[in-house]
C-alpha cells in the first residue's frame, strides 16, 4: 500500500532539492512508506533549476500555492547560487509563512557514532525571522555600511514560550537562554528581559541566562550541561552547527522549522555537491527531520516506529562514511535506508528509544496583550556623511548651523565612541558621525523641532544619512546612553 492510499492520509509539500537532495529525500521517501506514513505527497520544484529560470528567491508561483495548500513542507537541501542578485530560499520561505521557530535537536549516539560527547542531549530553539536577518542593510557613506537588527517584544514573547511549552512537553528540565544583553541592552536586552518574565510563568523548569560567548564556549566543553537553549536568530544558526557538529555530525540533525499556519521541515546540512549522484551521502538529518514532521501531524505512532528503527540501524553498526568509525565498512544512501526499513518495528537496546507524545502539534504560544506606553521624545540622533575627520571642528559647524533652534547638540560619537565633548585624539574616526541633538526639558522634542534641524543642517551643507528618535515608553529610556556618559 502506498502512502497516499493510507485512510487520512494528510497532504505534505516534498521538494527533492539539490546536490545530494534527490538521493536522500528518495531514502527518506521509501523509509516513510514502508514505515506506514499517511501522506498524500506533492512534489515542487524549487533551488537551482528554479534560479535558472529567473525566479530570485530559488522557487515560483505553483510551489507557493502547493505550499499554502498543504502548510506542511518536507524540503531537501538545496544549492544557493553565487554571486548578487539572489535571495535565500530559506530566509524567503521563513519569513513568507511566518515560520518563527526553529527547532534543532542535537543528540549524541555514543558508542555507535564518534563523539567526544557521549552525554550530549540538547535542544536548540532558534528565533527565525527577526534580528539581523531582516535583512535591511544600507551603504551611508563611503566608508561605513550598516545592518539593522530588528528585535520585537512579541518575536521574543513567542519564542520564549515556544522553547519552554516545549521543554515542559518533552520532560526536559531546564532551558538556557543564551544573548549578548552586556552590549546589545536595548535589543538582546528585551530578549533577556522577556525570557525572564515568561520563565516565572514555568516554575517547575530551571532557568538560567549566559552572555552567549562563554555560553557557546561551554556548549563546546561540556554540551551535558545543557538541556535546552533558546536565542535569538544570529547566535541561534551559528550554536546549532557547532551543536550538531560535537554531537556527531552535520548530517545527523533534522530540524523544524515552526509558524502559527505552517511548519517546514528539513536537515540542517546543505546540498554537499561534491557527494551528489556517488550514494555516499548520509539520509539521516532529512529522515530525523521527516520524523519531526510525522509527529507534528500527529503521526507520533509512525514517528516512533521510524526513529527508533533508526536509532537500531546505528546500533548494529550500519554507518554511512560521514559517521563509519575506525574499522567500519560504510555503506551507501541506499543500503542505509534499506537497513532502517529492515529493522521498522525493533526497539534499540543500548541506546535509549525514542516515544512522541500522541498529542498532535504543539499549539502556537499566544501574546500577552499591553497596554500601549506613553511616548515622548527627548531629541533626535542624526547620523552624517563627514569627511573632514576633526570632532572639535565639526561641532562648531554643528553649533553655528543650530543656534537659536529647540534642540542644542549634546554629544557626537563615531562608531559609537564619544569624541566631542572631552574625546580622546588617539580614537580613530571614519566619515560616519551619529550626532546627538536634544531638547532642555527630557520629552519635551517634537517631531517638527527635527524637520527644523535638518533643515538647517542641509543648509550649512552637512550631509545627513540618517535619523532616530530618542524616544522615552512611560518614562524609559528608548535609546542607548553615550559612551563615557
Ligand atoms: P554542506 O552542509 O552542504 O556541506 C558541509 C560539509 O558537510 C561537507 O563536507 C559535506 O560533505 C558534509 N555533509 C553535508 N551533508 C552531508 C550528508 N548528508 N552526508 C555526509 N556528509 C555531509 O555545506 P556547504 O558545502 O557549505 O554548502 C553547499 C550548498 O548547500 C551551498 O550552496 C549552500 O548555500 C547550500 N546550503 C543549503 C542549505 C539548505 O537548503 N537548508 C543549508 C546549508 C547550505
């Protein structure tokens, strides 16, 4: 019986993808089937082929529908092309459905694969779709290009909740919220602070905060320390391949890649072209992510059957060459798959079984609703094109232009170091300024008071690429103090 005549079978979106995509979904495909899977595939088209074609982001019109339909996709890595001009078909399909989680497991198989730790169990929640993959990014001058990291109190709220829901639902004990919130206190700082708030709501989970580089320094160390992280998206894509990569290999991890309408599932590996169309690859992160997606449809019965028949494959020796030990003879893609098939319905002995809650997907945590703050200005940051590298002299210009207007300049920094007033001669400066103009009285600038200052910016030929608020919410400050202040 083929997976599509199984009674409820639920429509599932597979891409074969690229590179060593076509074997490995193939093995994951036929694993699926022998396994029972109640699937009624459809199959897109989407990375290089589509490229090639003249569609930016690697995929077309058809796949989006076929996508919408089924909200459910099982994607093969797939090959992004070189070169200006293309999108990341990835970020596009995060971003387009919403998918605002992504879930990594990354799990040690001790004895049977070669890891240095043999304990090492942990999840990884990364955030998707915010910080500085929005990929907004502006060249200002000639020497200064900039990218903006873009954090939301609900982008963290979600996230947050989603990694402990998930804890809590898989038995886990702790979760590790990992941010840079001792430089980045405005941004990575709302990510801490709402971890901290969302945490009280999980009393029965511990939870801990690190400063994410000597959080990922101990990752590397001592992996069994953690149980499940959480992190905003940046850390959370770097942490995941070191993850993987201590914990076995690259082509042993699935992941999930989870919204409120879709959910996409995939390996964390790309396309390896160099292995392609040779059967060496390794079907392992594609079918641990299938198995993600089989209990996410509720299929935990199948799920099982498949990861710990997997699990038992690795037990009795079967290894593809990325995870053969010393004195294994690897087998290919296809003989792997077979050997999983062979062993559909056997439990492991050493290594401890799998089992899937046979609750169906896990509910998209809701929000907490806020009552709007109160927002007043107390000045504005513009940032200036300058070539002329003396702070002194640039002030005066700056105070000349502004004399007589509502806001008086305070402070000018240059990539974020103070230089006037009481700068030091040995800073070095590029032509990028960020100069600071504020009222007498804090929240007392209006928007007008700015369109003054630029203009008379403009007027005495200062260049101007940029402006912010400073911003007070209910009394607090919306924007980073000065250095030295
Ligand atoms: P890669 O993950 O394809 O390969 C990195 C290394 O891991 C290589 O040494 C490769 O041989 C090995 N490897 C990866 N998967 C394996 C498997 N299943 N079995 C055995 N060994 C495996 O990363 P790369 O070489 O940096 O990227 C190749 C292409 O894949 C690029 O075009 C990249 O943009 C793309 N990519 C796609 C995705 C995706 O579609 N999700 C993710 C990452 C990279």
């Amino acid at each position: 019986m083929k997976m599509s005549d199984q009674p409820g079978a639920v429509p599932v979106t597979v891409a074969r993808g690229d590179g060593i995509g076509p074997e490995i979904m193939e093995a994951t495909l036929r694993v699926l089937d022998a396994a029972g899977a109640r699937l009624a595939v459809e199959e897109i088209q989407i990375g290089e082929a589509v490229y090639g074609r003249g569609h930016t982001a690697g995929i077309d019109a058809q796949a989006w529908e076929s996508l919408r339909r089924t909200r459910v996709f099982l994607k093969a890595p797939i090959t992004t092309p070189q070169g200006g001009g293309f999108k990341s078909l990835n970020v596009t399909i995060r971003k387009s459905l919403g998918l605002f989680a992504n879930v990594r497991p990354c799990v040690a198989y001790a004895p049977f694969v070669p890891t240095r730790h043999p304990k090492m169990d942990v999840l990884i929640v990364r955030e998707n779709e915010e910080d500085l993959y929005a990929g907004i990014e502006h060249r200002q001058t000639d020497e200064v290009t900039q990218c903006l990291k873009l954090i939301s109190r609900p982008g963290c709220e979600r996230i947050v909740r989603y990694a402990f829901d998930q804890a809590r639902r898989l038995g886990r004990s702790k979760v590790t919220c990992l941010t840079k919130d001792n430089i980045m206190k405005l941004t990575d700082g709302l990510f801490h602070r709402v971890f901290d708030e969302v945490s009280r709501d999980f009393p029965d989970l511990a939870a801990e905060h690190l400063i994410v580089d000597i959080g990922t320094a101990r990752l590397a160390d001592t992996p069994e320390a953690f149980d499940v992280i959480v992190t905003p998206n940046l850390y959370g894509d770097v942490l995941s391949d070191v993850a993987a990569q201590i914990a076995g290999s690259v082509g042993l991890a699935g992941s999930a890649n989870i919204g409120e309408q879709a959910a996409m599932f995939e390996a964390i590996h790309g396309s390896a072209p160099p292995l392609a169309g040779r059967d060496v690859a390794n079907p392992s992160g594609l079918l641990l992510g299938a198995v993600m997606m089989l209990a996410h449809i509720g299929q935990a019965d199948v799920a099982e059957r498949v990861h710990n028949a997997w699990l038992t494959t690795l037990e009795a020796g079967v290894a593809t060459a990325d995870i053969a030990g010393p004195g294994t003879e690897p087998v290919g893609t296809r003989a792997f798959a077979d050997a999983v098939i062979d062993r559909l319905g056997q439990r492991p002995a050493a290594l401890p079984p799998v089992t899937y809650p046979a609750v169906p997907q896990q509910p998209v945590p809701t929000v907490t609703a806020r009552p709007a703050p109160v927002k007043t200005m107390d000045g504005v940051d513009v940032f200036l094109h300058h070539d002329d590298r003396d702070p002194a002299a640039l002030a005066a210009l700056l105070r000349t232009a502004a004399a007589g207007a509502p806001l008086e300049l305070q402070m000018i920094t240059n990539r974020g170091v103070k230089v006037w007033p009481d700068g030091l001669p040995e800073t070095f400066c590029t032509d990028h300024w960020r100069v600071r103009f504020r009222s007498a009285r804090p929240g007392a600038a209006r928007r007008g008071d700015v369109v003054d200052l630029l203009d008379r910016l403009d007027r005495a030929g200062l260049d101007f690429v940029k402006t912010e608020g400073l911003y007070r919410f209910d009394d607090e400050l919306g924007y980073s103090l000065g250095q030295g202040q």
